[in-house]
C-alpha cells in the first residue's frame, strides 16, 4: 500500500477532513457561515479543545494555493463537522468536494459531493461498496487501495486506504509541516445534520 501524506499526519486516532476544489480560505469561511475576529486565531493540530470545548463545532483551514484545493480539518474530530450533510454540501455547492471521517475503530466514512450533492457515500463499517446517485469514481478509488477483497491483507487500515484512496484519485497533497503547525480556527454554527 502506498503511503499517505494525510494519513501520516492525522495519524490512526479520530479525524475528519473535507478537501474542497478551488475555494480560497474567504469562501471556505463563507460557507461555512463563520463568523471570526481579523486575524483569524490558528491553533495546531493538538490542542484545540481546550479554547472551544468538546462539543464544538471547531475545524481548522488550510488553503496552499497551488494545489487547487482546500482542506477543512475538524478541530475535534469526533463531531465530524465537515463531514455533516449540511456542511458537506455547502462545502460543494459549484465545485466539488471529498471527505474522510475516522470517528471509531473499524468505522471509516468517505464522501464525495459535487454541485450541493452528495454523490457517493462509503461506511467500512458495512463492507459494501460506496452508494449514491454516482458511486463509481469513489468505488474504483477504494478498489484500487485494497476495499472489497473478501481477504484484505493483515496490516490492512481502513482509515489509511481511504485517505490513500481520496489523495490519489482527487489529486489531493498537503505538506505535513503546514497541516501540523498553527492553521486558521473557527467555528461553525451548529447546523442540522
């Protein structure tokens, strides 16, 4: 298995990031429909929970501009905040946008949204292929990384194949050092799931 940068850095315990096609951070604010002093806090990757609570709806933005894409980290992972249907389409809405949220041991979710929509929805938990009105691309991406074998290998990690999975077929790259290090911080108001 290939390795993966985000996987590197978010590490095996609880996360969630949401990658958002060609939106700068002002537009990621926008719709997240935050609302936060100038400059915005950063805080790490470690450590936020103590200045919003644990039950937060906090993440964290990362906007390298030659990537082409945007990263929305949930600052507490287990809300799963930019996962939520409502952020997720917001979040997609023109554009497109794919996210990964590990918030159990053995349960990993991955999505895929374009235009508002939610495309594709992934469970490990279930061990099907993703579903949707249009689970294909995500369903070769995780056939590719080694999800639907009726025997996966022993050092086989869901969370880590899907992030392998989203890197490689959306294109998606981040430099550990930017992620782990002090990144933008707001909260979102909280929104019906």
């Amino acid at each position: 298995m290939t390795a993966s940068t985000l996987f590197d850095v978010l590490g095996s315990e609880w996360f969630c990031v949401t990658a958002v096609r060609g939106l700068g951070e002002a537009n990621i604010l926008a719709r997240l429909g935050a609302v936060a002093p100038d400059p915005l806090p950063r805080y790490p990757i470690d450590g936020t929970a103590e200045h919003f609570g644990m039950g937060s709806w906090a993440v964290r933005i990362h906007c390298p501009a030659e990537s082409g894409w945007a990263y929305v980290f949930d600052a507490l992972p287990q809300m799963g905040v930019p996962f939520k249907e409502p952020v997720l389409k917001e979040l997609s809405r023109g554009t497109e946008a794919v996210s990964v949220w590990k918030f159990l041991d053995g349960t990993t979710r991955v999505a895929h949204a374009r235009d508002g929509e939610i495309l594709a929805l992934f469970d490990s938990w279930r061990f099907d292929p993703a579903s949707g009105k249009e689970p294909d691309r995500l369903n070769r991406a995780l056939e590719r990384v080694g999800f639907f074998l009726d025997e996966p290998d022993d050092d086989f990690s869901d969370p880590a194949a899907a992030l392998e999975a989203v890197e490689s077929d959306f294109g998606l790259a981040v430099n550990p050092r930017d992620v782990t290090g002090p990144l933008p911080t707001v909260v979102v108001p909280v929104r019906a799931d």
